[in-house]
C-alpha cells in the first residue's frame, strides 16, 4: 500500500503549490461543465421565445459541442507552446463571454451561432484542464488528481443548473444566462490573480520533482521522442480504442436508460430521479476510481472496472421492482469511473512537452464516439430490439480487456515505476 500522497512532498510549500494547481484546473471545470448543463433546464423556455421545434432546441446542443470536440487538439498545440494555465484561461474567459452574449441574441440564428462560438471557448477545459491537473499532481498520484478534477466538473453539473433554472424562473432565461456568463468571467479572473502570486503548479512540475520524476523521452528505455512527442504511439493508440468502447457505453446506457425504467413501469419523474442516481453514482466512481488507479495500477482498475460495468448492466436490463436503485447508483459508479483512469495514463504515454496534445487528442476521439453513440446503437434497437443491444454494449465493453493487456508494463512506464 503506497503512502498517501501528502506525505511525498519534501515541505509545506510543494503541497500548497499542487493543491493550489489542482483546485484552479477543478474550478476551470466546475464552471464549464455546469455552463454547459445550466442550458439545459432554460432550453424549454429558450425554444418558447423563438419558437422552435423539439430539433430546433436539440440543435443548441449540437452546435454548442461541435466547434468544443474540434477545438480539443488546438487548445492542446497552444498550450505546449503558450502554457496550460494561459490557454485554459483564455478559453474559459472566452465561453464564459460568448455565453453571457446568449442573453442578447434576438433570433434564433444568431443565438445557436454564438452557442455554437461559445463551444469553441470551452474545448479548452477538458484536454489542457487534464494536462495542468496532472502537471500538478505528485507523480505517482496522477490518477488521484485526475479524479477530483473530474468530479469538479460533476459538482457544477449538480449545482449550477439549479442556480440558472431558479434565476429564470425570477428574472427569466436572458437575465439567467447572462448572470451566470459574468459571474463566470469574474471568477476565473478572481481566482486567477488569487493563485498567481503563486508557483503555476503546471509550470513547476519538473522543477519539484525532479530528483523522482524524468520525461518520458529522456529515460534510457526511451532514446527519442517518436511522433507528434510520443515515444509510446502504439499503447496511445490502444488506450484510445479502449476510450471509444468505454466512452461509446456511458453515452449508450444513459440515453436508452429511460426507455428501459418506463418499460418497467416506472414514470417520467420518478425516471428522473433515478436518472440522477446514474450520475450520483458517477460522480464518487470518477472520484475514487482514479486513487483506486494509483493503488492496485492503472490497467487493473481498468479491466476491473470494465468487468464491472458489463456485468452491472445485464443486471440493470433484468432487474425489478427496488432492486433497480441501488444498481443504477453502482452502474454510474463503475461507468464512469473508469474515464478518470483512462485519463490518467495519458500522460504516461506522452512526452512533458506533448502532453496537452496528447490530451486534445485523446478528447477528441473520445467526445467524438461520445456524440455518435446514440445514433450507432439507436440503428441497434431498430434492428434487433432495445434488450438485445444493452447485452451487445456489455458485450463490447469485454473488448476492452484484450486491449487493455497490451498496455503491458514496458508500455506504461509511471515516472516512479508503478506497475499496471
């Protein structure tokens, strides 16, 4: 059992420095990622002013991710050359800019145009947020750091759209958005100039490790640093097929999960309640699944976690009555934990300075199965019935093993040398 990470920096100032860098990546993603939800419970009053159709408010949605999965690899490619911190910065000042301008669109046109530029702003949250947070982590707790990062994210999920739904209500969804847009920028600057007296715990990595921790390509094993800085192309190009199948899943189960509670005789409001059990589940599986990584290896939890989740959905397509509960709460546990580990060997696989790229990357394959899930295994059902596909999506997570085992140990290389 390793020790925990607060005892493995040498003084007080080490430790504030990474929690300083590691609560400002979370606050980056707190505020995207709850910008993003917030839309979500305006949508039906947003599509009453402009009188739009059911697609015409899907397509906010759809404009808003568009432009957000095609800025990942940029956002990454700046941040190697600009820093992590500053692009992170500029892009979330950005979203929340455009975002706060949604409040003055006076057509719908305009509206999904600037959603669609807002998008754009936020495609910077995700791969370099991910970078910087595993820039600030102790080396061998990466996964640690990854985890908190992400459940940020599903905290602002949780608590921003009940602030922006409460503010429309009052003053209506202009006011709402831009409230939140403004309050958004004032934040990241605030909280910017707070932590910028500080070491940019991203920045400083190198230094305050340096005695433990050696890029991937200066390590004997490792005499260049291959293409685009990843000496390791092939396990990075395993880890991200393993990302599309996890990925392809957590999208699947979600949107088709409705249909299976109402076949089981459950309401469209009591669906929602255990809808958010699913992301309940998901938020303490992205919490404690990445220092689950740390402690028994990556590709451990992985396998281990994949297993799980095939198993827990058989269990939630044949479950009745309470039994439905408690599964969807460990169904969202072990679905979507395992993306914090998938994230956290990222930067195993890359060089120091390719890292942000090999996130943008590693987003953009991902975001893109993400968005293309409910249309593959919609064509499923419609083919061989809603049951059969959730036993073909367990079915395809078990892929996922035989390629996590050419993650070998030579693959994976942890600056400490863990085992995976």
């Amino acid at each position: 059992m390793r020790k925990h990470w607060m005892r493995d920096y040498r003084d007080l100032p080490e430790m504030r420095n990474s929690l300083r860098g590691l609560l400002r990546c979370s606050v980056h993603h707190f505020i995207n990622d709850g910008f993003k939800w917030s839309l979500y419970p305006l949508l039906p009053l947003i599509a009453a002013d402009f009188g739009l159709t059911y697609g015409g408010a899907g397509a906010i949605n759809t404009a808003y991710n568009a432009l957000l999965a095609a800025t990942s690899i940029p956002f990454g490619l700046l941040a190697q050359r600009f820093g992590e911190v500053a692009v992170l910065t500029m892009g979330t000042v950005a979203f929340c800019g455009f975002f706060a301008l949604l409040a003055a669109a006076w057509s719908y046109p305009v509206f999904l145009g600037t959603a669609f530029v807002a998008g754009g702003g936020s495609g910077a949250a995700h791969p370099v947020g991910s970078a910087a947070a595993s820039a600030a982590a102790p080396p061998e707790e990466i996964g640690s750091f990854i985890g908190v990062f992400n459940f940020a994210g599903d905290v602002g999920k949780a608590v921003l759209p009940v602030l922006a739904g409460l503010a429309a209500a009052w003053f209506g969804w202009r006011a709402a958005l831009f409230a939140l847009g403004l309050g958004g920028v004032l934040a990241v600057l605030g909280f910017n100039r707070w932590a910028g007296s500080q070491t940019g715990a991203a920045e400083s990595t190198a230094d305050r490790y340096s005695d433990t921790q050696t890029d991937i390509c200066s390590r004997e094993a490792v005499p260049d640093c291959g293409l685009w800085g990843m000496p390791r192309l092939r396990a990075f190009i395993v880890l991200n097929l393993v990302g599309v199948f996890d990925s392809l899943a957590r999208a699947g189960v979600v949107v088709f999960a409705s249909f299976v509670l109402g076949d089981k005789g459950f309401s469209a409001g009591l669906t929602g309640v255990m809808l958010g059990l699913v992301a309940a589940g998901g938020s303490l599986g992205k919490l404690l699944c990445g220092p689950l990584g740390d402690i028994v290896g990556k590709r451990n939890t992985v396998i281990l976690t994949e297993v799980l989740t095939s198993l827990a959905i058989l269990a939630f397509v044949r479950a009745t009555g309470l039994w439905v509960f408690p599964l969807l709460v460990a169904t969202g546990f072990v679905l979507n934990g395992t993306s914090s580990v998938l994230y956290s060997m990222v930067p195993d696989l890359v060089s120091e300075d390719g890292r942000s790229q090999g996130f943008g990357i590693y987003y953009t394959v991902t975001l893109a199965a993400h968005a293309l899930s409910p249309l593959v295994f919609g064509v499923v059902v419609d083919l061989i019935g809603l049951y059969p596909m959730y036993h073909l999506m367990a079915g395809s997570l078990l892929l996922t093993i035989p390629l996590s085992f050419y993650l070998r140990v030579d693959e994976i290389q942890p600056a400490l040398g863990n085992q995976n």
